[in-house]
C-alpha cells in the first residue's frame, strides 16, 4: 500500500489498490512458479500505477462554469466586394503591365518566370509591374 501512494498518491491509493488484488485474484489460478508472491504483486501493483496515470491523462480537466456569451453589435458590418473594381482597372492596363500584375497577383509567380511568360529579361518584368501597380494605385486611390 505505501508503494502506491507513492506512485499515484494518497487520494488514488485505494483505487489503484483494489484493482491490483482483483487482476492478482484473476491471474494467480494459472501462476506457474509462486516462489516470489511479493515481486509478483508489486509487479502488478506497479503497472496498474502506470495504467492510472495513462487513464487520469485522458480525462477532461475540470473547469468553471462559463458565462453566456454576450452579442456585441446587433449591426451587421458592411463588406465591400471582393476586389472593389480592381480587375476591370486591370483590363484596362497596357498589355505587358496587365500580364505582369495578372501573372504576379492572381498566378503568384515570382518575377523569373513572370519575365519567362512574357519573353523578356527578369528586370523588365520587375519593372513592368512596377509601373502597372503604380497606375493601379493612382486610379484606386
């Protein structure tokens, strides 16, 4: 009894205590060699402390009761629309420059292969969608 309240404490000692002599009961008829009865039951007594811990970390942690929730607004909030116009304004941007944001923003490729796609050098993609952004911007703003 004192190894188990050691290992799973004071209040569980019982417990534990009572299912170790009920799996010793169980287990004794067909015990081959009752030479060592103690070492047999501390055994016992041993894995079913690690099976009570197993078990208490499964079990839900007690916890207080919780308040109701109260609403915050009864206003519903506006949201704007997804993109607000800006793909028409997209449309409407000169080929190279609409590719380029197209390819970067609805693709999201990186500047490499947006130049690849457009059969010029990296740097005149980079710029290309710097000046199709700018123009965006300015329309937007």
């Amino acid at each position: 009894m004192a190894t188990l309240r050691g290992a799973v404490g004071r209040s569980d000692a019982d417990d534990v205590f009572q299912e170790t002599f009920i799996a010793a009961l169980r287990a004794y008829p067909s015990l081959k060699d009752d030479r060592n009865l103690r070492g047999w039951l501390l055994t016992i007594a041993h894995r079913k402390a690690i099976d009570h811990h197993r078990a208490r970390g499964r079990r839900p942690l007690p916890v207080a009761e919780v308040e109701a929730v109260v609403e915050a607004s009864a206003e519903p909030l506006e949201i704007p629309a997804p993109d607000d116009g800006v793909w028409e304004k997209v449309a409407a941007l000169p080929p190279k420059q609409r590719a380029a944001v197209t390819l970067r923003f609805a693709s999201d490729l990186p500047h490499a292969e947006i130049a690849t796609a457009l059969g010029c050098s990296p740097a005149a993609a980079r710029r290309s969608l710097h000046e199709g952004l700018t123009k965006l911007r300015k329309e937007l703003s």
